[in-house]
C-alpha cells in the first residue's frame, strides 16, 4: 500500500484519480509502441510517483529530451528527488494543458510521443478537451503518438473526437487490468 498516493487521492480524488500508482506491467504495455532509437523528445503528463517516468529514463536515449509534467505538488517533489539529476530529464510541477510552454523552456523540439496517466475518466470536460486539443496539434506538428491508459473504454468517443486510434492493449497484470491505447493525430 503506498500511503502518499492515497493520501493525495482522498484530497483530490477528481484529479489524482487513481488509489494507488499504476504496475510495472502497465508501465511496460505504455512503451511498447515507442521508438526509442528515432525520437527528440517526448513528454509525460501527470507522472504520479514516477512508474512510468522511471521506464522511460531506462529505455531513452541520453540526448532525448523528457518533460514530465505533474500538477500536484506532493508528487513533484517526489519526482524532482528521484529524476532531476537525470540526463535531459525536465520535471516540471505544472499543467499538462500548458505542454507548449514547457516545450519552449526546454528547447524540445519536436516532441515525438506524449504518454499519458492523466484520469480522463474523472477530469472535468473542459479541461480535459483542452488537454486533448493541444495535444492533438503537438503530435500533428512531429507526426508522433499520443498514448495513454484507461481502465474501461467509456471514453474511447472522447479520444475519437481528436486522435485516430492506432492500437489497444490489455495490460492483464495491472489491477484492475487496463487498456493501454496509442493514437495519431486526427488528419479531418
Ligand atoms: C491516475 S494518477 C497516475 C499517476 C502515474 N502516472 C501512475 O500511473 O501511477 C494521475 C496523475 O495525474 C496528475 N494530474 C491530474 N491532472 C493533471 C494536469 N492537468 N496536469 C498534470 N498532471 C495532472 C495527478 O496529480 C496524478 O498524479
């Protein structure tokens, strides 16, 4: 049981969205569709504790930018001790609506995949569509992937709303078992 992250997820149940911090399994299913060899950055949005943060910084490239965006103040500090220190690993305690920002601060041009552990099943409409819109107009620009995970497939319109949907995954060992989908930019 990780105490901190039930802890934020009883403060802010809405935007934490989750009790606990997704499996190593999950993490796993969330980078099978990135090439790591071909790739100037990509961009992480609610990083939590850093499960998925940790996989990427395994697997990526020392000259690949990594902007890990995380809201909740708790968590940022959490992922400033365990990767700030780590080669163009960028981790910033702001909104993932904001991407482009932090893009321009950091240099990373362009960015190439966004991976996703933000709750869009609980995150309020308005800000979950800004999210998505922006997000839909970076991986248009590199011609990258949006990816992500969803413990049911109720949002799956939302998602169609923006991205053509390229591929799902069942990650079986995560509890609950969640979909892992990975999305291209909607040409229409
Ligand atoms: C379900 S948790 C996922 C945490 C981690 N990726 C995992 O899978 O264990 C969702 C995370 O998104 C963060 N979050 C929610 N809204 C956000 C936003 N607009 N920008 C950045 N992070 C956000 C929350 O603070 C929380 O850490």
């Amino acid at each position: 049981m990780n105490i901190k992250f039930l802890a934020e997820y009883i403060k802010h149940p809405k935007t934490v969205g989750a009790v606990a911090p997704s499996s190593k399994y999950l993490a796993e299913k969330m980078l099978e569709n990135i090439d790591f060899e071909n790739c100037s950055a990509i961009a992480e949005y609610g990083a939590g504790t850093g499960i998925f943060t940790a996989e990427v910084i395994r697997h990526k490239k020392k000259d690949t930018k990594f902007l890990v965006i995380e809201r909740n103040e708790r968590f940022y500090r959490i992922l400033r001790r365990k990767f700030a220190k780590c080669s163009n690993v960028f981790v910033i305690n702001g909104n993932a609506q904001d991407l482009r920002k932090y893009m321009k601060m950091c240099g990373a041009y362009p960015v190439d995949y966004i991976i996703s552990g933000l709750p869009f099943a609980s995150l309020p409409h308005d800000i979950s569509d800004r999210i998505l819109a922006e997000t839909k107009k970076i991986i248009a620009e590199s011609g990258g992937k949006f990816i992500t995970f969803q413990y049911t497939l109720f949002k799956r319109k939302l998602f169609e709303r923006f991205f053509d949907i390229d591929d799902i995954s069942v990650a079986i060992r995560n509890i609950p078992p969640a979909f892992v989908l990975t999305m291209t930019s909607k040409q229409r």
